[in-house]
C-alpha cells in the first residue's frame, strides 16, 4: 500500500492503449493510478483483473480501490468497436456493444459516486468518439453508443455538480492502438484517412493521456459537462 500524494483515479481498460497512456500520465502527476481491465495488467499502478460490464466485480474493484487512498476520479475509457452492416446487425450484436461501450460507463460512474463523495467531491472522464457526432457505416452500435456517452456525461454533470463531482467526456478521433490496428494497416483505408484528417496522420494515445491528464490538474474546476474533442479536425473538416 503506497501514500498516494493526490489520492487514486479508477482507470478502466488501463492495460494498453489509450487507457495505457491516461495510467501513465495520471501517475507522473503524482496520482495511484488503480488500473481495471479483464487481464488486470497496469504498468503504471495497481492492477485489478476486472470486466467492467460486471457490476458486482465493478462494485468490489472501487471497494478496493479505496484503499489505495481517496478515490478522486474516474476514467471510464474501457471500450471496444464492432462493425456490422446495419442490415445485419442483431439485437444480441447491438446490445453488447451498448453493454461496454455505454452501460458500463453509466454503471462505473454511479458506484464511483459515493468514493468521490466521501473524498469531498471529484472529476470523472468518459472516454467517447468523434464517431458520436458521425453516422459511419457499419458502425452504428458503436456511434450509438458513443453517442449516449456524450449524454451521461452531460447529465451526471449537471445533477451531482451540487455534491462537487465533476464529469467530461473526451472524444478522441483515430488514435492508432490494438483497437483499430489492423483496420488502418489497411492501405486504401489508410490513404482515405489520409485525405480527410487535416493534420494528415493519426493521434497517439500519449496525446489522449496527456489531455485526460492535464483536467485533472486544479485551475479548471469551472469546466463540466462538455465534451472535448482531439481528433486533428478530422471530425469538422468537409
Ligand atoms: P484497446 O483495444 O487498445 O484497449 C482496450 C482496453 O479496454 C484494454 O485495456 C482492454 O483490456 C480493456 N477492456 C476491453 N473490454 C473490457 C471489459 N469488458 N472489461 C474491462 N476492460 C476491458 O482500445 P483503445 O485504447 O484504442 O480504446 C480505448 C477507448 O478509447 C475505448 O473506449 C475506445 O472506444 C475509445 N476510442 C478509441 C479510438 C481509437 O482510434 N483507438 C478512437 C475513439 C475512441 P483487457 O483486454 O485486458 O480487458
């Protein structure tokens, strides 16, 4: 058990990519990091094996979590795309998608709430996608889910701001990680891409933690409920 200096922050999906990077530059900054995943790896705090769509195993990961020190936020970045033309999307397909992608984050944020009471109040990140504002083909379970992302943030913002906890979703654009490794080796998909993203290449996960990492910073306690985006304006350009 370490004497965390800024008190612990829940990182789900802190294993590797993007969720690697937030575990990494919320511990620079001197937070215990408490990393969540199904393999329980996290290089930059103590990992805790845990599926995320399981509320028991949520509930007893925070439980523990706490005694690491006092819980000051949460990030919610856990997530995972599916792609399936619509037409052939089944009802199962569409709700397991919502289940990790949506539901988990409003299930996280409701059991976080207590911790970050009791810690006098605190700042939760959910972890969305520019593709919340898109309609992207063979994407809509993900784009739906994205979306509601976006929704929750908005309002747990807006109903527990009088208990002090404050709630942001980040959305990232193409970040080039496990989750679409593949997919952007791909060289017409790649050179499409290329095309349409201004700054002409693809975001970093490092980038994502270090914005995720820098709101937890003090000095911006004004700021709730929005949505920020970082995706080199691939999500406005015509
Ligand atoms: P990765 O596939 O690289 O990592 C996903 C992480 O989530 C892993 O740590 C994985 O760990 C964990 N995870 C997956 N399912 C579960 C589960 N059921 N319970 C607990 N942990 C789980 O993805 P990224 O880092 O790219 O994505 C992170 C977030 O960013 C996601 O929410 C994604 O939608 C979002 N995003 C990503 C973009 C991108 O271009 N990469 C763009 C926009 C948004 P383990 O397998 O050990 O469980």
């Amino acid at each position: 058990m370490s004497a965390p200096t800024r008190g612990a922050v829940v990182v789900t999906g802190a294993s590797r990519g993007i969720g690697a990077a937030i575990a990494a530059d919320l511990a620079g900054r001197g937070f215990r990091v408490v990393g969540l995943s199904r393999s329980g790896v996290c290089a930059s705090g103590f990992g805790i094996a845990c599926d995320v769509t399981e509320e028991e195993a949520l509930r007893a990961a925070f439980a523990r979590a706490a005694e690491e020190g006092p819980v000051v936020g949460l990030v919610n970045n856990a997530g995972a795309v599916h792609h399936r033309r619509s037409a052939r999307l089944t009802t199962a397909e569409f709700e397991a998608v919502m289940r990790l992608d949506a539901t988990a984050v409003m299930v996280g944020c409701r059991e976080i709430r207590p911790h970050l009471i009791a810690a006098g109040g605190g700042l939760i990140v959910n972890i969305g996608s520019f593709y919340a504002r898109l309609g992207v083909p063979g994407a809509l379970a993900y784009c739906a889910a994205k979306a509601a992302v976006g929704a929750i943030t908005r309002c747990l913002a807006v109903e527990w701001a009088p208990e002090g906890i404050r709630a942001l979703c980040v959305a990232p654009g193409y970040i080039e990680t496990d989750l679409n490794r593949e997919a952007l080796a791909g060289q017409e998909l790649h050179e499409r891409l290329m095309t349409r993203i201004p700054l002409r290449r693809y975001g970093r996960a490092e980038e994502v933690g270090r914005l995720v990492g820098t709101l937890f910073e003090g000095g911006m306690d004004f700021m709730t409920g929005t949505t920020l985006t970082i995706d080199g304006a691939h999500g406005i350009a015509e």
